[in-house]
C-alpha cells in the first residue's frame, strides 16, 4: 500500500523528472530513502548526452553499493517517476536494495510512447517481477501518472 510518506517522496521524483525535462533530458527522476526516512540520495535522468545507461535509478544503485551495508541497502526504497526498465531493476537486484515504489508504470509508458508515435526503445519493456524477484513493489498512482504522461509527452513534442 501507498502511505502519505510514500506520496511525498513520489512527488520528489515527478519534481525531478521536470528537472530533467527543463535540462533537455528525459523525465524520470528517482530518490533513495533509508529505513528511518532519511533521504539519502537523488538523481533525474543524464541520457542526453548519449549515454543511455545514465538513469536515475542505475545511479542510486550504484551509490548504495558504495554507501551502504548490505543490511541497510535491504531496508531502503528506491521511489521513481516511472518503473524501472529492466537494466535499472537489474542494477536494484544486484546491489540488494529493498522495497520499489512508482509513480507510473512501464506498461503505461509503452502505451504513451505508442500513442505519440514515438518507436519503440530497442530495450523491452518488463515488469520489475519478470527481472528480480523477492522485492516489495508498489505502484501506480494514477493522478502521479498523469503528470508523468504529460511531462513524456513535453518531451517528445519537441523532438518532433
């Protein structure tokens, strides 16, 4: 279930996806919260410049790992704009970080992109479940959604 706290740190990272939008990047955005509520760290996206592995959430695994005891890295969430594509929730897998909670989900962002006429990404789309499994997910919250969806579709009317 999605708390008010949840919702706040939510928030964070739609802010942070307009962050990016605003630098001329995709919007995504993620924030690290510990176990006792402590924000540890946060990121928006970095791909612009070419290298597309620059996500947010790739970025808080790695600062976890370097950080972090396991332990506490088991206890903490990772909350983003929008699911992890498969190479982020890989990255959350591997570094052994806990509970995942999202804004909006991979499926929605397929349907989006699709709906804009923006090609698929060369990388599929996956649930986080069908990457890692023994992690607390939660997600989808609708009116977070929504300005998700609008800050993708900024971002792909300017391409055009």
């Amino acid at each position: 279930m999605i708390n008010d706290i949840d919702l706040k740190h939510l928030k964070r990272c739609v802010e942070l996806a307009k962050e990016a939008l605003e630098a001329g990047d995709e919007p995504f955005g993620s924030v690290l919260v510990s176990a006792d509520g402590d924000v540890l760290a946060e990121d928006h996206n970095h791909v612009a410049g070419g290298d597309h592995t620059q996500h947010p959430e790739f970025a808080l695994a790695r600062w976890a790992a370097n950080h972090m005891t396991p332990e506490e890295r088991a206890k903490a969430t990772v909350y983003t704009s929008g699911e992890h594509c498969p190479m982020c929730a890989a990255a959350h897998g591997w570094v052994g970080l806990g509970r995942i909670v999202y804004a909006s989900s991979s499926k929605q962002l397929a349907e989006w992109l699709e709906e804009m006429g923006v090609a698929a990404p060369r990388v599929r789309n996956l649930p986080i479940q069908e990457v890692i499994r023994d992690t607390a997910i939660d997600g989808l919250v609708p009116e977070l959604a929504q300005e998700v969806r609008e800050l993708h579709r900024q971002f792909h009317s300017k391409r055009k």
